[in-house]
C-alpha cells in the first residue's frame, strides 16, 4: 500500500522536527501598527485603494462590532484575546509592480518549496518554465502569502473561459458592481462577532466568478499561510456562480511556528444560482500549538452558501487537523427549490487543540435535500464538538436529510462530544440522524498487528478507513495530503 | 450550563419570590429563563412567568373523589392521593412494607429552573424507604391540582435500600389553569429496581414543571416511562446518576401533542462509573399546532469506562403545522465506550398506509393502527400489564 509507506515516511520525518512545516520566511514586510479603531479600518481600505462604498461598508461593520459581544457558547476555552494587540495588516514589500513572474521574491517561492504545495506550480511561480503551462496539471494557485495575493497563476485560461479569480482586494477595484451586489449578502456584516471584525478590517482573499453556462476548467485554488509575527489574518472569499456553470475550489494551508497565540477570523460567501454547483474543498493544517498546547492558531470561521437558485449544489468537503481552537460551521441556505446542501468533514483533535465545528442546513425551499457526514478524532487531551443544526422551514415540503456523525476516542484524557439540533417545521420532511462513539475496536488493531504492521501505523490505517467516506469527496491530490496529514495529526497518541 | 446573565423581572417571578419566605435566593438571582437560556431556547416560559401564581387553596376531599374517579388507576397496592399541594389521608394507604417519613426541604441541583424553583416553594411531599431485599409492589402516588392560577410544588423521597424493589405509578392530573411543579429525589441501592411509571395527564390549560434525579447504585435499575399526555406546556426533567459498576437506566417516553400545546422531554443521563448501561426511547406523534420538545444528553466521566449508552428518539408529525425540536447531545471523555443516538423525524408512511387501506381498513383507523405501532417499542419497558392497558387507554392518539 503506497500511500502507506508513504505516511510512514512523513510520520518518521515528523518524529525528528516537531513540525516541519514551522519555519518562518524572513521577507521585508510593510505592517501597519498594533490596534485596531476607525483609523486601522480607514488605512487598511486607503492601502487597498479601495472606493468609498467599500470604507463605508467596512466602518459600518466596524460600528456594529464595537456593540457585540464574543460568542461564548462553543465548547472551548482560552485566555481572553485582547484585539488592540495584534497588527490588522502585513503585507509584503513588493519591487513596483512585477509584470512577470521571475520578479517575485526569491524568498518567498523557497516559502511555497517548503510547503510542499503542488508545486509543479512552483516552477511556474518562478517563471522557470512558464512556457508550456497548458500541459501541466489543471490547478489555478492564487497564492495568500500573510495578507496580500502575490501572484495568480493559470489567469489567462481561466480568462479566455470567462472566469474571474482574482484577489478580492483587485476584484473591489476592478469587478465593483458584482463584489457591491454580493459582498455580505449571504454573510452580513452583522451576521457574528467574528463575520463582523471580518467585513471591517479583512485584508484580502479571493473573488471568484464563474459566467452563465461556464464549467471551471481547472481547479481553483489557494494557499493561505500566516507569515508575520502578530498579523491577524483576516480573509474574504467571494465565490458566484451564475446559472448552469461549476466551479470546484481548493483551499489549504499551513501555518510557521510561533510562541503568541493568533487569530484568524475568515468569511467565506459562497453563492450558487440555477443548476449551478459549487464544490468547497479545505485542508486545514495551521500550527496548533506545542504539545502543551501553547502558540497556535485560534480560527474563527464564518462560512456560508445559498443556493439560490433552483437545483443548485453546494458541497462543502473539510480536513481539519491543525489550529489550537477551531470555530467553523460551513453552512448551506436552500433556497432554491430542489437544491442540494452536502457536508463532508473530517476533524482530528491531538494533544491540547480544541475543535467545535458543524454545520448547518437550513432547508427553505421544496424538495431540498442535504447530507452531513461528520467524523471527529480525539486523541491525546484534546476536545472534539460536532455542533450541527437541521432546520426545515414551512416550505420545505419533501424535503431530506441524512446526518451521520461518528466520533472516536484515541486514548483516554480526550473528550468527543455531539451537540446536534434537528428542527422541523414540515410534515412532509424527512430528517435521519445518527452519531456514534467508540474507540478502535481491538480487533480491528490485532487484525492488523498480526499483519506485522507497527501500532501506530495500524492506526493510521484504520483511522484513514473510518475517514474514507469523507476523504473520497476530496480532489485527488488532496486526497493524498490529508490521508497524511491525519497519520502526523494523531503521532504519539498510541503506546 | 449556562444561566441567564440579566434576570428578567416578571410578575410571576416577583410572586413567587415573595411566596418563598426566605428560600428563594437562587430563584431571584436565576429568574424565570428566557428563550435564551440554552436550556430552554425550545420551551418558552413567557406565559408562565406573567401570571401571578397563588398559593393552592385546600381541596375538598369530596373533589379530590371527584376527580379520582375519572381517572385510570390500578386497585392493588398502596395508594397515596396529593390535592393542590397536601397529602389526603382519607385516601392514602400505604404498605406495611414501606416506611414512611417527613420529606425534607431541598437544595437546588446543577442550576435546574424545575428544582430551584421546588426549592423555593415545597409544600408537601412523600418520603418513603423500601427496606433491603423486600419487594414493595406497586405504589400508585396521584397528585391533583383544581383551580385558577394557583400552582403546587411537591417534594417526593423515594429511598430503595439493597435488593429493594418496587413499582411507582405517578399520576398528575386536575382541572382549570394551574401550574404543577413535582420534583422527585430517588436514590436506587445496590441491586435495587425502582420501576417509575408516570401519567402526565394535567389539564389541557396547565404547565407542568416535573423533575426527576435519580442516582443509582452498583447492579441497581432505575425504569422509567413517562406519558406526556396533557397540560398546555409540560417539560418531564430526568438527571440520572449512574454511581457504580453495572447501574441501568432507561428513560423512554412517549408525547402527544395536539393542540397548540407543548410537551418536553429533556434528560440528562450521567455515567460516572465504569461498566453502566443506560437506553432511552422517546417518541413523539404531533398534530395539529403542537409543538414537541426532546433534549437528550448522554454524559459520560473520565472514569466511566466500558459505558454502554444508547438513545433513539423518533417524531411523527400528522399536521403541516406542528412541529418538533429535538437536540440529543452527547458529551463523552472515555474512550472505551459504545455510545450512539439516532433521531428521525416524518410523516406517515404513505406506502404503509396505502397496504393497510388495500386490505379494507378505513383511512382513520389505519392511521391510527400505525401511530400505535410506531409508539409501540417505547412502552415495551413497561412490563406490568395492568399499567400497560391503562396507559394504552390513556393515549390521545
């Protein structure tokens, strides 16, 4: 079995380095000062050249964040996070305006090298072999290096297609009347504490807008990496797509290793129109932490689709191992009749991280249907939530769903928990849950010790088994990356 | 668990604060709860907490005659008749086998509004203790409640020493606009079965606040069915214990829900030791505006290895206006355990009926024939036939 072997080789490297993908890039960097008041909102918008529409949509946020509280009912625990102390924007000193590719900081594609992104992109990124990008693998990188996109790559086949991807930061500037229609419309500036602080001083993300009838080329996709010491990062993600038209989008990241904790706050609006579908991939591996679960990453996420169009599609799929709190529910509105709400998820909680994560299908229309597929890991003295709503409004006549939430325990100082909340307002809707709570089975693990495979990788083996409905519905070579991540995730938790 | 930040001044509040003679602290610093107060996002209390509630006047012995007399109740065992919050000795009579004292006045638990709020205000209560290895039989205990915006606050000990046993059948009913609020404090010793039927049969205008802590001791069974068949708004609360190896709890109900009425069924069942077992089945059928509340919440300790825990809670809804919250919640920190929960929510099967009216069964009496089946698997853990055919007469379905 290659893949394996293969995550036995990573487990063994991992052994040597605590987290290998912690290291940190030293590129001069602009950043604006710690706090965060009128003026930080005001100098993050004149730094992005923004219009005026966009400052005022920013301080009204700002406006309504001031009068929320933070929410307190997820199930974790940390120190009070003090918002004046954290720089609200970083980005990387730029030589002006690089029209090509090789002028990119050699830095910062050592950076992308150590990630381990695809990166026969990387090649490209350096403009080594620009010339025959048709021949290489079908993946557009628009690359988050901290707060400002660097480059994107694949722009002009996705032009001649028709697609937009671009950095939110340019499509504000240059695709003004779609961002102003849709900016907030599925998440509101007002919509939470987190959303809010978002819509008021996020710094970039992507916009991606794919036209009537247009199936995405290629697969769309970014690397989000938090370099600077203290940045918050903030990311926007806008994504429509018009009637009949498909886009399938990658999101992964990694995080350098650091003592203070961080917060990453993201807002992510998908929007789906007539038989349009939206397929929603994330890896997420941010440092979480040391094995006392000191210095990592506190992610906040809002993330949210409307499918608002008949027969539309949204599909969320997500890998989550890494952060020391995760707060993320990628939900679905189903409003257009017979429209399709999925959700697929994988969390893997080790040593002290904290995960309360879910979603939530809200079903408004008739004959819609959605499936979750949640499968939560808690080893080592981790706590691990799933927190899921099902709501099935008047109209939602006929409509489905089906939930399945397992979780399993990997030793015993961790915690698995399940908070589902089933509401139904139609008789005519159908609602299945189930949620289970096990450890591995011993005789799963003797099977394969006897098998003359080491404790750790039977594990492995069996936890990538418990994950695979999930790990199926991610593109391929994320597929491959997550099967490992979750082996790294869950060293040292066995023996 | 979370209580309400600002208390919210309400009349009813007010009242029963002033009622309380000194045992209402934690009720004042608690407040009636609000919707957005977690533990009740699903049952609103806004009703209950604008009405002035009275002390309960005295009741006849002649109207409690009254009403006893419409209600189904077994003839064997001991008898215990409550009316508007005090013991009826004309009517009460209780085994050799059981001994009986003073009930005493609580503590508030865990911040439960039902137990802060029978704290506050206990009137009267049944304290009985079955002796080690005697089987005390059945003990019907029925509480009455007649009038206008009065409301009673029961306190009721029930003590089963080791390799005790015995059958509680708990009758709520009565007339007019009351509130009820019973609480129960049942201990289950080592091999102890404690089998507790309750009849939830209050006026269609009355709330009822019941709740239930039980804790059970090593290879000792706490059994309990509830049929949550009446009052406006009614929460049935259970917190069950698991203190020792081997303990077994079930906690099934049934709800009928018609009207524009509420019934809950919220449950919390604690694992604290290793090798317990603990089942629930709740069923709920809602027709017309009803309104079906069912939280669940499987808590499993560190220390509560081997744990064997399973929930099912089903919800029919007959109406296009009904409707059914339901939240089963598990919260688990042992690992070696096999705990699940399934839920699933619908209408009739139309297939189903369509065999059943192909065989000549009329329409009304088909559903009826699968509304009953579909309620069938929760009542299956009362074993007593008597109490069996009583309840199944007593469904609303």
């Amino acid at each position: 079995m290659p893949a394996v072997t293969e995550t036995r080789e990573t487990v063994e490297k991992l052994a040597k380095s605590s987290y290998e993908w912690g290291f940190e890039t030293d590129i001069e960097m602009d950043i604006a000062p710690k706090g965060l008041n009128e003026e930080t909102v005001r100098l993050i918008s004149a730094r992005k050249e923004e219009p005026e529409w966009m400052l005022e949509w920013r301080l009204k946020a700002f406006r309504m964040w001031l009068e929320m509280k933070e929410p307190e009912w997820a199930k974790v625990s940390h120190p009070p996070i003090d918002y004046q102390d954290a720089h609200y924007f970083a980005q990387p000193k730029k030589k002006p305006g690089p029209k090509s590719l090789d002028e990119v900081d050699p830095e910062l594609l050592k950076t992308y090298a150590k990630l381990g992104i695809p990166l026969h992109e990387q090649a490209l990124l350096a403009g080594v072999e620009g010339a025959d990008e048709q021949k290489r693998m079908p993946v557009a990188v628009d690359a988050v290096f901290d707060s400002v996109s660097v480059a994107t790559t694949f722009r002009k086949t996705l032009e001649e297609a028709g697609v937009i991807f671009c950095p939110i930061s340019e499509a504000i500037r240059e695709h003004s009347d779609l961002v102003k229609q849709y900016l907030g419309s599925v998440v509101p500036a007002g919509d939470n504490f987190f959303a809010a602080l978002n819509s008021a001083v996020f710094t970039d993300g992507s916009f991606v807008y794919v036209p009537k009838g247009v199936r995405c080329p290629m697969e769309l996709s970014t690397y989000f990496r938090i370099n600077a010491r203290n940045t918050g990062q903030f990311e926007r993600t806008l994504i429509i797509v018009e009637e009949r038209a498909s886009v399938s989008y990658l999101e992964g990241c990694t995080a350098p290793q650091r003592d203070e904790n961080q917060l990453h706050a993201a807002v992510v609006e998908l929007i789906a129109m007539d038989d349009a579908s939206i397929k929603y991939s994330t890896v997420q591996n941010w440092y979480p932490g040391d094995d006392e679960g000191r210095g990592g990453i506190y992610n906040f996420v809002t993330k949210r689709g409307a499918c608002r169009g008949a027969r539309s599609k949204i599909s969320w799929t997500q890998v989550e191992t890494g952060s020391s709190i995760t707060w993320k529910y990628p939900s679905c509105v189903l409003a257009g009749e017979g429209s399709v709400g999925e959700f697929y998820s994988v969390a893997v909680t080790n040593n002290h991280q904290q995960a309360d994560t879910g979603t939530k299908m809200i079903h408004l229309a008739p004959n819609t249907r959605s499936t979750i597929i949640a499968k939560t890991i808690s080893a080592g003295k981790s706590d691990s939530t799933y927190r899921g709503l099902v709501r099935m409004q008047p109209k939602a006549r006929n409509a489905r769903n089906f939930t399945q939430c397992d979780s399993l325990l990997i030793g015993d100082q961790c915690g698995a928990h399940t908070v589902p909340y089933i509401e139904s307002r139609n008789m005519t809707a159908r609602i299945e849950h189930e949620a289970t709570t096990s450890k591995i089975s011993e005789d799963q693990l003797f099977y394969c010790r006897s098998r003359g495979l080491s404790e750790e990788d039977a594990v492995g083996l069996i936890v990538n088994g418990f994950c695979r409905e999930v790990l199926k519905e991610l593109p391929m070579e994320f597929a491959v990356e997550a099967q490992k991540l979750l082996q790294i995730s869950l060293e040292g938790s066995v023996g | 668990m979370s209580i309400a930040t600002t208390v919210q001044a309400s009349l009813g509040l007010e009242a029963f604060v002033a009622r309380s003679a000194g045992h209402g602290t934690a009720l004042s610093a608690m407040g009636i709860p609000t919707r957005r107060v977690e533990e009740w996002r699903y049952t609103p209390l806004r009703a209950f907490a604008d009405t002035v509630w009275a002390e309960s006047p005295a009741l006849s012995d002649a109207h409690a005659q009254t009403l006893l007399a419409g209600l189904p109740l077994p003839e064997a065992g001991s008898h215990v008749v409550f009316a508007n919050g005090r013991k009826v000795e004309a009517l009460s009579s209780l085994s050799d086998s059981i001994s009986q004292s003073a009930v005493e006045t609580a503590e508030p638990f865990e911040d439960r509004f039902s137990a802060v709020l029978n704290a506050a205000l206990m009137q009267d209560g049944l304290s009985v203790r079955v002796p080690a290895g005697t089987d005390a039989g059945l003990l019907t205990l029925v509480s009455l409640t007649a009038g206008e915006n009065i409301s009673t606050h029961l306190r009721h000990q029930i003590v089963l020493e080791e390799g005790a046993s015995l059958t509680l059948f708990d009758v709520n009913a009565g007339e007019g606009r009351y509130v009820t609020n019973p609480r129960f404090d049942i201990v289950v010793g080592k091999s102890a079965r404690l089998t507790h039927v309750k009849l939830q049969q209050e006026s269609l205008t009355a709330g009822h606040l019941a709740i239930v802590a039980a804790s059970v001791d090593a290879n000792g069974n706490y059994d309990s069915f509830t049929l949550n068949n009446g009052s406006e708004l009614a929460r049935h609360e259970v917190v069950a214990t698991l203190t020792a190896a081997h303990a077994q709890v079930h906690v099934n109900g049934i709800q009928i829900v018609d009207g524009s009425r509420l019934n809950d069924l919220t449950s919390m069942i604690h694992h604290a030791a290793p090798d317990c077992g603990s089942r629930q089945t709740v069923k709920t059928v809602l027709s017309e505006n009803g309104q079906g509340v069912f939280q669940g919440k499987i808590l499993v300790d560190r220390i509560a290895q081997k744990t064997d825990g399973y929930q099912m809670n089903q919800a029919l809804l007959l109406s296009e206006k009904a409707q059914i919250n339901s939240k089963p919640e598990l919260e688990i920190y042992a690992d070696d355990v096999k705990c699940s929960h399934g839920a699933t929510v619908g209408a009739l099967d139309d297939e189903q009926l369509f065999y059943l009216r192909s065989r000549g069964i009329p329409e009304a009496e088909a559903r009826d024939i699968l509304v009953r089946a579909f309620l069938l698997d929760a009542l299956d853990l009362v074993t007593d036939e008597t109490l069996r055919a009583l309840l199944q007469g007593s469904i609303r379905a």
